[in-house]
C-alpha cells in the first residue's frame, strides 16, 4: 500500500464528521472522504454523494472527486 492510501486508512478510525443513507463521510489529511456504507452498484453511490453532501452541511462542488478502492473498502475522495 502506498503513503496516500495509509492516510486514508488511518482518517477511517477516527470519528465521522457525519453519516448519510449511503455514505460515512471522514476528514482526512487529504480531503473528505465518503466511505461507502454497503455493497450496492457505482452508479447509485455515483448519484447520491452530492445531494448526501449537502444534507451533512459539507459543499463539494468545487472539490475534486476521486473514487479509491482500499482494503476492499470503496471510498469517494474529495480535495482541492
């Protein structure tokens, strides 16, 4: 695994900034991340981070999306 990748990991067992139907969203040393909460297809998660964002408060229409897949965990990235 790489040194990104273990930052991520490491965000993951602190306490979420917030929980959504899809998502439990995380601050990172990189960015916000929105763990996917079940086994679903990309698209449905694709679709719904956005709007999920919104309801916690956080704006992300600025930031920059990427999709991780770490340890069998799915994951959206957001960071400037």
């Amino acid at each position: 695994m790489d040194s990104t990748s273990d930052l991520i990991i490491d965000s993951l067992k602190e306490e979420p900034i917030g929980e959504t139907n899809h998502f439990i969203w995380f601050i990172t040393d990189i960015g916000i991340a929105a763990l996917f909460k079940r086994e679903e297809n990309f698209e449905t998660y694709n679709s719904n981070v956005d709007i999920e964002a919104n309801i916690i408060g956080l704006d992300i229409t600025k930031e920059e999306k990427e999709y991780l897949k770490i340890k069998e965990r799915q994951l959206f990235l957001f960071y400037s």
